[in-house]
C-alpha cells in the first residue's frame, strides 16, 4: 500500500481504480435509466 501523492492517504491503487470504475459504471447505467423514463414519461427529469 502506497501514499497518493496528492492527498496523503494510504490507497492501494488497484483497489481504488476498481472501486472508481464501479462508481463510474453505476452512474452511467443510473443515468441510462433516468433517461429512458423520461422519453417514457416526459417531463420526468
């Protein structure tokens, strides 16, 4: 485990970039949702 250079903090790298890309691919697919509701459903958003 390393310290990030910007914050300090003791991260492990790969666990931090796949935590990151969960988060990134939950949000695209939340948005996807949100999106398709609304054509549904205008006025949704």
């Amino acid at each position: 485990m390393a310290h990030h250079s910007s914050t300090r903090v003791p991260v492990d790298d790969s666990y931090a970039a796949l935590v990151g890309k969960a988060v990134y691919v939950f949000a695209y697919y939340e948005w996807t949702i949100i999106y398709v509701i609304d054509y549904l459903q205008s006025g949704f958003v």
